[in-house]
C-alpha cells in the first residue's frame, strides 16, 4: 500500500487475537514491517465515555475526560518512544480498531502518501484518518494533501522521528500532557504542522463512545465515519467559500464608490 515507511505499529491489548489483525494489516502492508505494541488493561471494563453526570457541551467540545482516555494518551506516547528508542525514521501508528477503505477509487493515493514522505520538512504528523472539529477549516498544500488544524481521532497516523522528538519532549516537559486526550494533546504542541491525506482512507471499526453518547442525546444514529466525511469536505470548502464571499464583498465595494 504505502513504502518508505520503517515501521507500522498497532497498539493493541495483550490479550488482543494478533493474527487476526495480522491477516487484516498484512492487506495492505508488508507483513515484516508490522509490530504489534502491546499494553495491559488497567480498567477491568473501559468506557471510555467519561462519567455518568458528563454534559452535552464537554463531549461536544472534547473536554470530557476519563482515566480510560489518560491511559490511551500514555500508550500512544510510549509506543512512539518505543519507535524513537529503535531510531526507526518513518512510522505509521495505528490503533487496533483503525480500518482502510477501499482504494479502487483513490488509486493516486498511496503515490502521494509516498511522496508527502519525502517532504518532511513541511509536516510534522500526517494523518491517514481524521475528523476535523471544531475548526471546519483545512486547505490544499499538495494534490491530495491538506494542512489541517484541529483534526480528532488519532487512530492513523505517520510520524517521522523529529517529529516524534518534538512530541516526547512536549510530554515529557508538560505537567498535565497526560491529562488530555492523544488528538488534543497533538492540537496543543506549538508549531506541530499537521497534514492529512484528502480523501481520509483509515477509519475506526466501531464509533468511538464519546461520539456515541453525543448522538444518544441528539436522539439520532449518524455513523461517525460518514460525519467525519461530511466535516472533511465542509473542511476545504469553507475557507473557498469565505474567500469568495470577501472577493464579492470588495467588488460591490468598488463598484459603490466608482
């Protein structure tokens, strides 16, 4: 599907079936390349919905917080100083729920992934899958590739290893860095660049359970996948649309005056 990378990681329970994501990633990865980083459940029965009192505006704007979700943060951050500690250079962090769609219509995409590889020095976290919220505005830097800025979900995503030094010291130096969630952490490092394949092609097998209790109060079922696709096209077609609107703006202003 994609070289150049070193390795892909999947951080996975250690009670998870690994063959069968093997069967699943080796689809699409060199079976060699797959590590599979393993961590032990601390909670008995995870939610990871926060508590039972949580409000419809703390999930809607992601302030909702349970240890579930602090220990997710430090498994991620381990697993990339585990790729640090190997000096692998270029990683694809999955989750063990992150699932690929079909490429038969995107058949350009793995090229430009490969390609965005070799330009490092424009990105520092490059995501295969993505929502963008609460900030519906991201913008093309290359056929394929957008600059995006406040994207959730971290369940795909490549790091090369300045980029994975710039996130451990972050954490390391940050008192309350793993009080957060991973995406939000990731939203917070100053100068982080952020870029994002367009069209997303990973997406997480199940709805994450946050999400699930936000639609629970809206009385509607709406998959998070298809809303994450519906923000990721809102995303660039926003700052097109303003930019419009200001262009027609000055026009009908030069023409009044004229």
């Amino acid at each position: 599907m994609i070289d150049g990378l070193d390795r892909i990681m999947v951080l996975t329970l250690d009670t998870t079936d690994t063959d069968r994501l093997m069967n699943y990633y080796t689809k699409f990865f060199d079976k060699d390349k797959i590590e599979f980083y393993r961590v032990a459940r601390t909670n008995p029965r995870p939610t990871n919905e926060g508590t039972l009192d949580t409000r419809f505006m703390d999930i809607v704007l992601h302030r909702s917080l349970d240890d579930t979700s602090m220990s997710i943060t430090r498994n991620h951050i381990e697993m990339i100083r585990s790729a640090y500690t190997n000096h692998y250079e270029y990683v694809l962090f999955l989750e063990d729920d992150a699932r690929f769609t079909s490429l038969s219509k995107y058949d350009k995409i793995p090229k430009m992934i490969e390609q965005n590889l070799s330009r490092k020095k424009e990105w520092d976290i490059f995501y295969l899958g993505y929502c963008p919220w609460p900030c519906l505005l991201s913008y093309f830097v290359h056929q394929n590739i957008v600059r995006v800025f406040t994207p959730l979900t971290c369940h795909a995503y490549i790091l090369h290893r300045h980029s994975m030094e710039k996130i451990l010291i972050y954490f390391d130096q940050t008192k309350s860095a793993n009080q957060t969630h991973i995406d939000k952490l990731f939203c917070k490092i100053p100068g982080l660049r952020k870029h994002a394949i367009f069209p997303s092609i990973a997406f997480q097998e199940k709805d994450p359970a946050l999400y699930t209790k936000a639609m629970d109060f809206c009385r509607v079922s709406i998959p998070f996948a298809y809303l994450s696709r519906i923000f990721e096209y809102l995303s660039v077609m926003l700052p097109i649309i303003i930019m419009s609107l200001i262009i027609l703006f000055i026009i009908r202003l030069f023409f009044i005056h004229k």
